[in-house]
C-alpha cells in the first residue's frame, strides 16, 4: 500500500459530509491538506481535526461554479509553493429533482456540467503535468452510479460526462506512478444525497480514497465503495490491487 506521509493533497467539497471524512483519513495516514469549501470558515472544524493529528493544514476558497475563480484557485495554490501530489475531486452539485423532466430547464445542463465535469477536469489538467514529472500522483474523481433518472438529468449527464473524459485521460498515464481513477461513494446521506439515503456518509469509506492507495500503475479504474464497505483501509487496497489483472483483460 503506498506510503503518502508528508505528501500533500488537495481535497474539495471539504467542508462536511465524505469530503471531510475522507480528509480525515488522510490527516490519519500522515498526509498534508488542503482543504476546499466555498468559505474558509466552513472547513475550520476538518482542518482543526487534522491538525491534531500532526499533518500540514491549508485552507483555500472557490466558487466552483465560477470558472474564473477556480482558475484564481489553482494560482493560488501554486504561490503556496508545494507539491501537490493527490488530488480528491469530491466537491459536485445535484441542482434538483425533477418529477416534470420533460420541463427541465438548460440551467440544470449548464450549472451541473460546470461544476461536475468542467471545474474538476481543469484541477487535473493543472497538476497532471507536475505530477508526471515528479513520477508520482494520485487523482481520483468522484462520479455516482445513478441510472434511468431523468428526474436528475443534468447530474446524471454530467458524471458520466466526468466518467468519461476521466477514462480517456488515463489511457495516457498507464504504465506510469502517476494513477488516475474514479470512485463512486454510493447513495449516502449527505447534502447532497439526502435525508432518504440508505447509507450513512461513513459508508463511503474507504471506498472513495482506494485510489489513492493502489500502487501498482493502473489508471481508469472505477472504485465503487460498496464493494469496500466495513473493510480496513489496509483490506481495501489489497483487494482492489488483488482485482487490477482482472480490470487490464477488461481494457
């Protein structure tokens, strides 16, 4: 299981529900933060908790939705002057459910696809090449496996839209340390899953943080964190490099 002490990770959607859990499990293996919410203070709790925990905490705000801004973002983190080595796209929207699909409005389209697809597409672009060049990164992408919805089409859209060009783009980083994967958190109780989700938001781990831990240079893959539900991280990452040599027969 690779070893990720004293790297730093940038972690969006930070503020609460997995985003949070998952930062806290990093902080737990000795890895720096920088933690992403809309306002800075909505990530002061997560950032207090791993700062206790003996790691390097930074905290940065963006409006995703804003393009220009996450842009401003990124420059942002590169003034800070450190490596970004892992990358946990958490932060997404699911704008409405629809019960009148036929009257969805653009809106839901465009105001999705921007944040969902867009935002979290120009982070790995931006820390794609540094990482490549150092000969180590980890960036996993956080889609759902919702189907036959039309009531959320916009969401639905626009992470299999992520899905995709997420898949394309690490056909260009296998063979490589530098790995870039999916996980799907499942339907979890949070802002964004709602009070009518099955599962708890603990649920999802370790499932949406595996692939930061596989080390064995497969990228592409998709961690669906029902399948490491109740597991250790430690089981977790065996089993998902215990199934890489099913996946490569796959491609």
């Amino acid at each position: 299981m690779m070893n990720i002490r004293g790297k730093w990770a940038l972690v969006t959607g930070a503020s609460r529900g997995i985003g949070a859990l998952a930062a806290e499990m990093l902080a737990e293996s000795g890895c720096n933060l920088i933690l992403h919410s809309r306002k800075p203070e909505h990530t002061e709790e997560i950032a207090a908790k791993a700062a206790a925990l003996g790691v390097e905490v930074r905290i940065i705000a963006c409006e995703l939705s804003d393009l220009k801004a996450v842009e401003g973002m990124l420059k942002e983190i590169d003034a800070m002057d450190l490596s970004v080595d892992i990358v946990l796209n958490n932060a997404g929207v699911q704008i409405a459910y629809r019960t009148d699909y036929y009257e969805t409005p653009a809106e839901d389209y465009m105001t999705s696809f921007v944040i969902n697809t867009i935002a979290p597409m120009m982070i790995c672009y931006h820390f794609l090449p540094g990482m490549t060049e150092r000969g180590f990164g980890r960036i996993v992408n956080t889609t759902s496996g919702i189907r036959l919805e039309p009531e959320q089409a916009g969401y639905s859209a626009s992470k299999a839209a992520l899905d995709k060009v997420t898949v394309d783009l690490s056909s260009k980083l296998n063979g490589t340390n530098v790995i870039l994967s999916l996980a799907d958190p499942g339907w979890c109780r949070t802002d964004l899953g709602g009070p009518n989700a099955p599962n708890a938001p603990e649920h999802a781990l370790p499932g949406v943080i595996v692939g930061v831990f596989v080390n064995d240079g497969i990228s592409g893959r998709l961690f669906s964190a029902d399948a490491f539900a109740g597991m250790s991280l430690e089981k977790a990452v065996e089993l998902a490099e215990a199934e890489s040599g099913a996946f490569l027969k796959n491609l």
